[in-house]
C-alpha cells in the first residue's frame, strides 16, 4: 500500500510517503505563509526519494486542520486533484493528531492569532473531544487544572518553550486513526471561525 500524507494547516509543511506502514521519504520543514509555493515540490522531492511513479499511489491522508484559513485548503485543493484522474481513496484527519501522535493526554494547542488557540487533548491518537478555539486565559486555566496532561505545540503563547513531538510517530498514528473521505466533493476543511477572523 503506497500512501502519501500531506499537512499544509499551520506552519510546518509535512509531506511523506508510507508503504507497507513505513515512512519511505519525509518532508518536515517551516513554511510559514508559503506552503502553496512549497508543497508540489515537496511531493515531487518525496516521491523521487521513495522511487515512486505517481500512477503507483493508492491513498491520500491529509490534515484538515484546525489551522490557518488558507493553509487547511492547501492540502485538500492537492488531494482533490489527484482523486480527479486518479483511482485512489482521500482519509482525513486532524492537525492536533498529527502533532500529540500515540502520547498519552497530550494538549495540543496552536496559534490562532488574536491571542487565542486551536486546542484538543489527544490521547493516544485520539481525540478526546472536538479540536475548539480557546482564549489563551482559558488555556492557562486547563494547564493548571490538569498537572497529569502534556502539552504540545505553540506553547510561547503561555510564556513556555514550544515543544513539538516526534513527527514520524505523528504520521504513522494519523494513519492508523484517519478516517475514509466517501464523498470527495463534501470534503470541507475544519473551520473554527468565520473567515473574516482569521489573520494570515
């Protein structure tokens, strides 16, 4: 099974290809505001490095956020495409998931400008509730409610180092918990607010 996973939603730009359950090729770098211009090359880099021939591809797994109102479409736009001329299956999951990977109460929390938060707390691979928006009062209130939890992500917005999991682990738990898109066309990205909220 030839697979290639795609996360455009917030800063990082991941892209990978998975065969068999095995990250062959990975691309894991900053790319913020410039995922569009970076993410065909990205694909192109990680299929040259798997020796994979487009055609070869069986399914698509990508992020549909939360994050950036522009970054959540990168992906989806991109994964759309290839299921036009191509017989292969779309599998969402969520950006949170990708960053807490298999990590027992892991908090995720990334930036949403305007001095609040995308967060959910993944256990395991699993979100445990919808992935909200949060003021970053309210984020401070759960990290002191909840001693027994991680968190991950942009923790400078509560004055702590950033702290970022291991990403292959991220992939490959996304994988195993994504779920099967039935209607490419219904496929939306996971907004948490209206447009005209958001700050790129």
């Amino acid at each position: 099974m030839k697979q290639l996973f795609i996360d455009t939603a917030h800063r990082h730009l991941t892209v990978a290809c998975v065969e068999n359950d095995v990250i062959v090729s990975l691309f894991h770098q900053d790319a913020f505001k410039s995922q569009s211009e970076k993410v065909m090359d990205a694909i192109n880099e990680c299929f040259t490095e798997a020796d994979w021939q487009p055609r070869q591809l069986e399914s698509v797994i990508l992020t549909q956020g939360p994050g950036s109102y522009t970054g959540v479409r990168i992906a989806m736009t991109v994964a759309k495409v290839l299921a036009s001329v191509a017989p292969i299956s779309i599998f969402t999951t969520t950006s949170l998931q990708l960053i807490a990977g298999s990590s027992k109460n892991t908090f995720v929390l990334l930036d949403a400008r305007s001095s609040r938060a995308y967060g959910g707390l993944v256990n395991e691979g699993l979100l445990v509730d919808d992935a909200s928006i949060f003021t970053i009062e309210q984020v401070q209130q759960l990290k002191e409610n909840h001693p027994d939890w991680q968190f991950a992500g942009d923790l400078h917005l509560i004055k702590e180092t950033e702290r970022w999991m291991d990403i292959k682990d991220g992939i490959m738990t996304c994988i195993r918990y994504a779920t099967l898109v039935e209607d490419i066309d219904a496929l939306i990205p996971l907004y948490l607010k209206s447009n005209q909220e958001y700050q790129l």
